[in-house]
C-alpha cells in the first residue's frame, strides 16, 4: 500500500514565519492514486488536500497536531497534476475563538485560487 506522504513533496516553508507562511506543494504523478482518481485524467483528490494541509500545519508548528473542525472548505477548481504539477500555498496560523486555528490557501503558479480552508486542530502527542 502506498503512503499518502509518496503523493506530494513541498519545499520552501519556513517554520520560522510568524504568522503567514508559503509554501510549494509538489505532486508525484507517477503515483497510483492518479492512476484511481480518474484514469486518463487525474485529478487530486479533496481527501489529500486535507492531510496535505494537516502535513503543512504540523511541519510549521512542529508538533503534532489533530484537526478537530474543518468550519470551510471550498475546491473552487479541480486540481489535474498533469496541467497543474506544483501549486503554491499560503497558511496563516493564528488562534480564533481562543482556539487554535490555520486559514490555507491553495494557488496556481498563476495565482488562481483552487482550494481554501480553515481549520481548528489541537496539539497531540504521539
């Protein structure tokens, strides 16, 4: 079984920026989720989106994390790795309500908005 982290690859994303960070998410095209969701014309699931997004916030923070409420979520456009191989994303930590919460979203190299999100997670050890 392949690992949801064989999907993608990012670089650029400082842990140390407070409190907007940016990021490039890479996709793996060669790997069998695309080969699933579509054949012939693949499009990245909304399913890894999210663990992306939960793999960006707990890289950032450094810790381990659990999200606990997706309040929104909105694929504006569907994602083909083929057309779309890198996008670029840009997550804003902060607190809401006195809870811990990140805003994403999730760019072209063209800077059209495909995907945004906002999330409230809670520290977790492993």
């Amino acid at each position: 079984m392949e690992s949801f982290s064989d999907l993608f690859d990012f670089n650029n994303l400082d842990p140390n920026s407070d409190p907007l960070s940016m990021c490039e998410v890479s996709f793996d095209l060669t790997h069998p989720v695309f080969e699933a969701h579509f054949p012939g014309q693949p499009i990245v699931p909304g399913a890894y989106l999210i663990y992306i997004f939960k793999t960006l916030i707990k890289h950032r923070l450094n810790k381990n994390i659990i999200i606990r409420e997706i309040p929104q979520i909105k694929y504006i456009a569907p994602i083909d790795p083929k057309v779309t191989p890198t996008v670029l994303v840009q997550m804003q930590i902060t607190t809401k309500n006195e809870r811990p919460y990140a805003k994403i979203d999730l760019r072209s190299q063209e800077s059209e908005l495909l995907t945004k999100a906002e999330f409230y997670y809670e520290y977790h050890n492993e």
